[in-house]
C-alpha cells in the first residue's frame, strides 16, 4: 500500500503533481506569486472521505504511478491542469428487501447491509476504528471514486449483489433447518459478493443482518382461505348457515387486513 500523503495544505502539496517538464507553466502563470493565488482555489476534503488526486484526468502518471491519495483537510490543486475527486470511506447502511420462496412457501426477507471501499486494517478481522482514512487502500478508494457513475450506481450495484446473493443463499443453499440463521447467511452471502465487489468497485459487504423473515400477505390469505373454506365445507356438513356466513366474512376481513398489513410475522 502507498504512504498515506500528509492531511497539510502547502505549496509543495499543489507542485507535487507537476514534472520538471510541467514547471514552465507556472512560469506563465507569474511564478510563484501566481501560484501563491491559486492556493485560494483548492479543494476541502470532509471528514470520513479521501480525495484521488486527477491530473489531467488522469490519476496514475505514464509509469503506472499513483498520484496521490489526500485525507480530510484542504489540498491545492491548479484548474485545468489538476483536480482532486473525493469519495466517502465511511460506512453505508441500506435496507435490502426481497422475496425468497422455500419448500413452495413464500417469505419476505428484510435485511440491513453494511459496506464501504475496504481498506487495508480491516481486511484480516473486520475490526472498527475511528479513522478509517488512516488505513484506506489506495486502489480500493480509486475504483469506488472512478468505476461507477455516482454514488447511487455504488449503492444500487452492492445491493443488487447482495439481493441476488440472499435469495440463492435462502432458497438453495442453506439447509431447511438453517436458511432463517442471520449469522449462517451472512457468512455465504459474503463470501458470494465481496470478492467481485472489491475487484469491479473496490467496497465490500462488512456485516449483513437478516432482521426480518414473514410469511407474503398473498400466502397468508392463501393459508387462511384453504381454512376458511375447511370451515365453510363443515358448515354444509352440518347444514349451518349461520356459520358459513360467518366463514365468508372472516375470509373478506384477512384479505382487507393482509392488503392494510402488507406482510404477517411468520
């Protein structure tokens, strides 16, 4: 892994991108008055976030050379010629809904994700710390900074993956008495994503809870109909009226109640 550039904003943080070749442009520019007025324009890099270091859109030199990777503070740069392109290295969180089908019996499964661009301290043990600046892997940072289109391509892709990863987990995977297990999931569905996610976008999946596993509204009211009508069948037994009424009844109340709910424990 590169050193870590120091968080200091100076001159030689604005001329360390430029070559000797590069030098006369400054020169045009006035020297080092000019340049002194171009500190005016650099570029703040908020807590929790890196800056990838772009020089003319570029982010390595001709020898495969990272420019540089900047932590929080602010940093120079020289329009046109330089600029720097943050990306947040914290954490996200995202809920990811879905619906599995086990053993012909529909589920609704919530789960909550959590994932960013991995670095290097946490990689072994999956161990928190405060400052995750101070262990960013460069080319990690670099891929989620400049492989997606934004940060909502980011989010929707690691869902996506994670999404898919569950329902194979949940449905085909994981044994009949096993597949609600939220530890047993989250350890196949990582071993599943993280890998081609680190590799396309440089993030990883850090923990995945399965906080929600019911039963679809549609397979609720299918369950209770069938003993709706088990009931309505034994009210014709019994020549009952008042008692297959009552069935129908019921049977309309937990289609309007299933509808309202939107989903029932199992």
């Amino acid at each position: 892994m590169l050193p870590f550039i120091p968080e200091v904003f100076t001159l030689q943080s604005l001329l360390d991108p430029l070559s000797k070749n590069a030098l006369p442009i400054l020169g045009s520019l006035g020297g080092i008055a000019a340049a002194s007025q171009l500190v005016r324009l650099g570029r703040f890099v908020p807590e929790e976030n890196v800056a990838v270091r772009k020089v003319l859109g570029a982010v390595k030199n001709r020898g495969g050379e990272v420019y540089g990777i900047l932590g929080p503070g602010l940093h120079g740069r020289i329009p046109i010629y330089s600029d720097l392109q943050t990306v947040f290295v914290g954490y996200h969180t995202d809920d990811i809904e879905l619906i599995i089908q086990r053993n012909d019996v529909q589920h609704l499964v919530g789960a909550l994700a959590t994932w960013g661009v991995l670095c290097s301290a946490r990689k072994s043990d999956g161990s928190a710390f405060k400052k995750r600046t101070s262990g960013v892997d460069v080319m990690n940072a670099i891929k989620a900074a400049t492989k997606p289109k934004d940060e909502a391509t980011l989010t929707r892709a690691v869902a996506g993956s994670c999404r898919k990863a569950i329902r194979e987990v949940m449905e085909d995977e994981l044994p009949s008495d096993n597949f609600r297990d939220s530890d047993s999931v989250e350890v196949a569905v990582k071993e599943k994503v993280n890998h081609p996610l680190e590799q396309t976008y440089g993030v990883g999946v850090y923990s995945l809870q399965i906080g929600t596993l019911a039963l679809t509204a549609p397979q609720v009211l299918g369950e209770k109909v069938q003993d709706a009508m088990s009931v309505i069948a034994q009210a014709e037994t019994v020549s009952d009226d008042i008692v297959r009424k009552a069935a129908g009844v019921l049977i309309a109340a937990m289609g309007a109640q299933s509808i309202l709910n939107g989903r029932i424990p199992a």
